[in-house]
C-alpha cells in the first residue's frame, strides 16, 4: 500500500482555485451567547446540503486514474450518505460512473440525493463500516477504484479550505471545534490552522456512542470500537481509516466526547439562533462549545454547521 503523503496548507491554497466555487465562500453566523463569541461556518447552502462537494471535488481533480485511463475509470466508494453526494456530484460532471455503498439503514433522503445526482447506490450492511467492507470487495472483484474518505490528503486538503476561508473571515480564533468521523474535516482544518493561525486551539468533536478516533488519537494508533451507536450517522465510525490517525497527530490539540442528547440541544440553538436545520454531525462541534460553555467565557469559538440533510420526520422529532 502507497502511504498518504502529508498534509499541505499550500495544497489547501491550490484548492480554493480548484474547487467548484458553488461550494465556497459559505456564510459566518455569529452569536454572542453564554459569554463568548460563536462564529458558525454554515456549508448547508449549496447543492449538496453540505460540505463534502470541497474534497471530493479537488480529489477527482487531482486523481489521474490507472493505466492511462485518466478521469475515466469508473469509481467506487461507501458513503452514510453526504460523501457519496459529493462524490457523485463531481463525477457526473467529468462523466464518470459511481457506484456507492450505503448501509441498509441509512438516510432515506440521502439515499434519494445520490441516486438524483447520478449514483449508482447498493445497500448492505447495517452500519457504514459494513456498508464499506462491501464496497471495498465489490472494488476489488472488478479493479475499480475505491475511493475512502478519510484516506486521500486530497479529500483533508479540500475541506481545509473551510478554515482557510475562516481565519480570512474571523480574526483571533481561540479555538475551532471540528465534528470528526472518518477525519478528514478535522485534519485538513487543523492542517491550515497549525500553519495559519498557530494560536488557534483545535478540538475534534466525535460522538460518545462512536468513540473509535478519540481512542485512535489518544493512543496515537488505529483502535476499533464495538458499534457506532449515535443519531450523528456522519460520524457514526467504528473502524478508523489509518492514514487519518497518522494526520491528526500533527493537525489538531484534542478530541472531545458529545451524547446524543448534546447534540440535540445544538441542533436546536441553530435553529434557534440562526433558522438553521443542522443535522446530527454537522452539529457536534457546536454541541461541545455549548456543552463547555462555562469554561470557555470570554473566548472567541468557531466551529463548522457541515451537513443538513433531514427527513421530515427528523425535523418534526428534534426541532419541533
């Protein structure tokens, strides 16, 4: 196996002239709240409902294909779903197939959205690490490529550009809260931040019910966990992608735990404070600022809103 090279902040800079512009340049929401400051980098306001279309649109630009087949091979890949949208997103517009994993209880709307965008979508597996053994083998069988998130610094360097665009919008952060799942939001955001804005404290925000990169973190190697049991279905991993626990060594201070009645209460602050409909693991970064609250007053916070893709009957149960 090629190792993943390291993360580049100047890769993160090539990115913003790359990427499909649809998906940059998201809005600030701002709150002052409990005695600090919140800024909220809000990526529902595009296409996709959220921020994957940034690394899987500089991935596919950068990706050469096999055997002289450059921008043509048909791509595999396991998705909960927002992922798969992005990927299918920028695949449709180079022309090329996708065919997408998602576990046989994933959301339905997401499901729709990567079928609408032109993916192929298979069900298997009742979790996304089941959902990605399948895709891994189907890959496999057929010498397709199989495209993991958290496991091309492609795909990290195209989300940093979120912080990038941050530290231009808000001056002297104390600390960004970052949702981590597979890993490549929170590294790719700490890969910027360590470069651009060293003061900068970044915290990675993982789910309690699905701790496996808290413990891959704190132990500095790839640990699983049991199941993934979260609302958070984003960030519901049990098996962490390797090449990501080697890039959050470098790119983020921490990893905090949030319960999925946290999460909740986040969920409904956005909605609240900004009309916001947030799902589940776009949210845990603001679940933990807002859990931490009393501790971190006087503090200048950002964190990203990175998905907001509900059903209705999600909408009607949390924020209601």
């Amino acid at each position: 196996m090629t190792k993943e090279p390291a993360l580049s902040h100047q890769n993160i800079i090539a990115a913003r002239r790359i990427i499909d512009p649809v998906f940059l340049d998201s809005p600030v929401l701002v709150s002052e709240t409990a005695g600090l400051s919140l800024f909220a980098k809000d990526e529902t306001d595009n296409p996709i409902r959220s921020f994957k279309g940034r690394g899987t649109g500089y991935f596919l630009a950068q990706d050469t294909g096999e055997g002289g087949t450059a921008g043509r091979d048909p791509l595999v890949t396991a998705s909960a779903g927002n992922f798969g949208q992005g990927l299918a997103y920028h695949a449709a517009r180079r022309g090329r197939s996708l065919v997408v994993f998602a576990s046989v209880n994933a959301n339905p709307l997401k499901i729709a959205a990567m079928r609408r965008l032109g993916a192929e979508v298979r069900l298997a597996g009742e979790d996304f690490d089941a959902a990605k053994d399948a895709a891994r083998l189907y890959a496999q069988e057929r010498a397709l490529t199989f495209v993991e998130d958290g496991a091309s610094a492609a795909i990290a360097e195209g989300a940093g550009t979120i912080a990038a665009e941050l530290t231009e919008a808000v001056a002297a952060i104390d600390a960004v809260y970052v949702p981590l799942g597979n890993g490549a939001l929170a590294a790719g955001m700490g890969c910027w931040l360590k470069a651009r804005s060293p003061q900068t404290r970044i915290v990675a925000v993982a789910a309690k019910g699905a701790p496996c990169m808290a413990l891959s973190f704190r132990e500095g190697r790839p640990i699983s966990s049991p199941e993934g049991n979260t609302i958070a279905d984003g960030i519901a991993v049990r098996i962490p992608v390797p090449s990501a626990v080697d890039w959050l060594q470098g790119t983020i201070d921490d990893v905090v735990l949030v319960d999925d009645a946290q999460i909740i209460e986040a969920m409904r602050f956005a909605h609240r404070t900004w009309g916001r409909r947030i799902e589940p693991a776009g949210a845990a970064g603001l679940a933990a600022i807002l859990a931490e609250a009393e501790s971190l007053a006087g503090q200048r916070l950002a964190t990203p809103l990175c998905g907001g893709n509900l059903t209705a009957p999600q909408i009607a149960h949390w924020l209601s």
